[in-house]
C-alpha cells in the first residue's frame, strides 16, 4: 500500500547539499587531485633534464604530511612546551596555535603551476612591462656547485616585480622558493602563491612561538635542498639606497648547517635595477611622513589615470614600456669554504658570537650584491642631471654621461649597455625621464624640474654607492 512522505524544503535541500558534497568528495576531488598529479609528473619529466638545480624531493611532498612533519618537530615541541608554560596556555590551546602557524608557513609547490602557467606569466608580465635583460652571468662560478647543495639566491630589493623578474630569469637554473610578507594572503593569490613554492612570513613578528615555528620550516627546507632567494633588506628601498640588511632568515639557514654534511650550502648574489619601478611615487610618499596621503577614491583615480595613460601613448605609438630591467648574477659563495677557511662551525656558537658571524657573512654577501647592482640610462642620466646647475644640451649631458660611466668602470661597477651603443643609451634614458615629465626640454636645452628633483634621486641613489666616494657629494 503507498503513501505519501511530506519533507519540509530545507531537510530537502539539506541532503541534496550533503549529496552533492559526497559525489564531489568522493569522485570528482579525487580526480583533479590526479589530474593536477599527474601534469605535475610530465612537467617534472621536461624540466628535469634542462634544470641545472633540481627539484627536491621535499618539495613535492604533500603539504599535509609537511605541515605534520613541522607540527611534531621536537624544537617545536620544545619551544610549544616553553610558550604554554610562559603563558599559563593549555598544550591542546598551544597545539592548535602551532597548527595554525605551520598552515600559515608551508607551501604546496605544484610543478605544473610554477613551469607552465607562472614561467608563462612571469615572461609575459616582465617583457610587457620591460626590456629585461641578463646583464653579468657567472656561469662558470653557478656550473661548479655541487649537484646536491643547497643554492640560496640573495638579492637587493626594489620593486615587487623583483619576485616576477628574478624567477623568470632564474627558471632555466632553477625553480626558488621566495618569502613573501603577509600583503599577498589575499584568497586567490595566496593559494596561487602558495603553489608556486613560495612561504608566507609576518614581517618583524615578536611572537617568540612564531618564530621558532619558521626558523624550523626555513631550516628543514634548506636541509632539503630546496632553491631559495631572500632579500636581506626585508623591504622595498624607499629612498632607492640599498637599506640597512637583517640576517633573521640566513641564520636560521646557517645555525643548522653542517660543516661534514652531505650538502654544502651555496650562497648566489644578485643584483637587480629598473629604468623605472612601478611604485617609485608611493615609495618616496612613505619614506615623507608630513606628507598628505590620498585617500581610496583619489589612489583609484591615480591607478586609473596611470593606466588611461599608458594606453594613450600606445596607441600614437610613443610607448617604449618602461625602459629596461636588468639583473646581473655573482659568483656564488659556498658556506662550506668560507666556514673552513675562517675555523667557524655556526651549530656550535654561541648566540652572540653567531651573530657576529652570521653579520660578518651577511655582510660580505650584501656588498657583493650592491657591487652587482646593473647601471642603466634613467639612473645615469639622473645622476647627471641632479649635478648641473644649468640646462644642458644633449651633446652636454652625452659627454658628462661617458665621463661618469668612465669613473664607474674603474671603480668596478656592471655597466648595461643597450645595443652596445652610448648615444642610444642616453637618448633612452632621457626619452623616459622627458615623458614623464620629470626633465623638461625646451629649444634642445634639457633641465630637471625642481619638484621632481626628490624622484630623480630616487634612481641617481640606485648606483650612488657604484661611484668613486670622491663623486658621492
């Protein structure tokens, strides 16, 4: 005998949500799972055999075992235990903080993201934007590192495109696993960011537990033998000086290291300038703290008048992108020598006398990364405009362009040169400057606005420290 069953709507709804999350469950998350495991697999096949430093195998590891593998990690259950006693915390409490951490910290490298789609997306953005070119390359110097060592690229920080630029130029080296601070946890973009290899960090955290939770993730990782790049600098140069370094994440690279282990740790400088970084204006209005800050509506408008802007000049065919991009590579440094040489062992130091070291190591890279930071037209022909105290004519501003690049060459500077041609590169170095109206022309005599003059320092102060001291004044 049949009867009718009435159910309200949403016990209805209900369980076709709770179905649908099975089927999704159960079938369909699976196989993209395979899917995206599958195109990582091909990817890792193809770029295996052109990568001169490899993909190591704890980068393709689950996140979840990852996070795990950190969670327990017994300094991390020392430095737990320690916080809950500190703070009168119950362990279950300080568990789930160290599990939230960890989240926060770990990534989840997809080879088929990195190679394909952000290799793609790095080379289209870079080259739209700039000339980009690799100006010094020791080859030689990068081909000697053992295939097994751990390979740490430290590099100056002056735009964000920094991330974009040094992984295009570096993806036939290697795949480089990046800091990034805590603006980019946007939804979307961290998850992007994350499957690219890079970690999340919080800038100048004071959290003790934090701390130690990303010391150990950097230290497993360098253990590993993943491919890192870090800016020592912590942040984009507001003045265009190379800024006062921290050496944070290089000691937690080097408290760990092994002087007898099976991997050396090997050091990379590079040095990166632009003919223009994108966030030149902004920058120099946070390092003026008296100075008026627009609001939303007003920082829209600039973006949107910015943008209008660009597209005007390409259409009548005056847009030359924003001048060059340039990044030059050093000879690599390995910590295994250098230690040696010096009688050091970082494992068996003492807190201050490692940071001594660690400072004394620290520093030798960062100068060796200022002393590979490229010149190019925009910052020469600043540098000289800043110094004459009278329009000049091109002719004028050509001879005192060649007598400056002749100090820099003696004083070892890395000079690119566009199209192995002088009158080319100050032509373009001016071109940009005049049309953003930073230099004005009037009857073939060329001056630099008064107003402008703090943004023309900017990228004079980007080779300032490549001049002979004598030139600094």
């Amino acid at each position: 005998m049949a009867s009718t069953v009435t159910l309200p709507l949403w016990l209805v709804v209900l369980a076709g949500v709770l179905t649908a999350w099975a089927v999704l469950d159960r079938l369909l998350v699976p196989s993209v799972r395979w899917f995206l495991r599958s195109r990582a697999n091909r990817v890792l096949d193809d770029v295996g055999q052109r990568l001169k430093i490899q993909i190591r195998p704890f980068q393709q590891s689950d996140r979840r075992a990852l996070v795990e593998r950190l969670v327990f990690d017994d300094k991390v259950q020392q430095a737990a235990q320690a916080y809950g006693s500190a703070h009168g915390t119950p362990r279950a409490v300080v568990a789930q903080i160290v599990e939230r951490y960890a989240r926060e910290i770990v990534p989840a490298f997809n080879a088929y993201f990195y190679f394909r789609f952000g290799y793609w997306l790095g080379k289209t953005l870079s080259r739209s934007l700039y000339r980009v070119r690799i100006g010094f390359n020791d080859d030689a110097g990068l081909a000697a590192v053992p295939e097994n060592a751990t390979v740490v690229f430290v590099m100056n920080h002056r735009s964000n495109m920094d991330y974009i630029i040094a992984s295009y130029l570096a993806a036939e080296k290697a795949a480089l696993s990046y800091a990034v601070g805590e603006w980019a946890r946007i939804w979307g973009l961290q998850q992007l960011i994350r499957s690219m290899g890079a970690y999340f960090v919080r800038r100048n955290s004071r959290d003790e537990l934090y701390r130690r939770v990303l010391e150990r993730y950097i230290a497993m990782a360098t253990e590993a033998g993943v491919t890192q790049a870090v800016y020592p600098e912590g942040g984009l140069s507001r003045d265009g000086l190379m800024r006062e370094p921290k050496f944070g994440v290089l000691d937690y690279m080097l408290r760990g290291f092994d002087l007898d282990g099976e991997r050396d740790l090997v050091f990379v400088p590079l040095g990166l300038n632009y003919d223009r970084t994108l966030e030149d204006r902004t920058l120099l209005l946070a390092e003026d703290a008296t100075a008026p800050r627009p609001g939303r509506a007003r920082a829209l408008w600039n973006t949107v008048h910015f943008i209008g802007h660009q597209v005007a000049l390409a259409l009548r065919s005056r847009w030359h992108r924003f001048g060059y991009a340039c990044v030059n590579f050093g000879t690599p440094v390995s910590v295994r020598e250098y230690a040696s040489a010096r009688n050091l062992d970082f494992r068996h130091m003492a807190k201050e006398q490692r940071s001594r070291a660690v400072g004394e190591l620290g520093r030798h890279l960062m100068e060796q990364v200022g002393r590979l930071i490229p010149v190019l037209p925009v910052p020469l022909v600043a540098t000289v405009l800043l110094r004459s105290p009278q329009s000049v004519s091109e002719m004028e501003l050509k001879s005192a362009v060649a007598a400056l690049v002749l100090a820099l060459e003696e004083n070892g500077a890395r000079i690119y040169l566009p199209r192995s041609d002088w009158d080319y590169a100050v032509t373009a170095g001016l071109r940009m400057l005049v049309q953003r109206h930073l230099v004005i022309e009037t009857d073939g005599l060329f001056w630099a606005r008064r107003d402008e003059k703090p943004l023309l320092r900017y990228y004079a102060n980007s080779i300032r420290h490549l001049l002979p001291e004598a030139l600094r004044a």
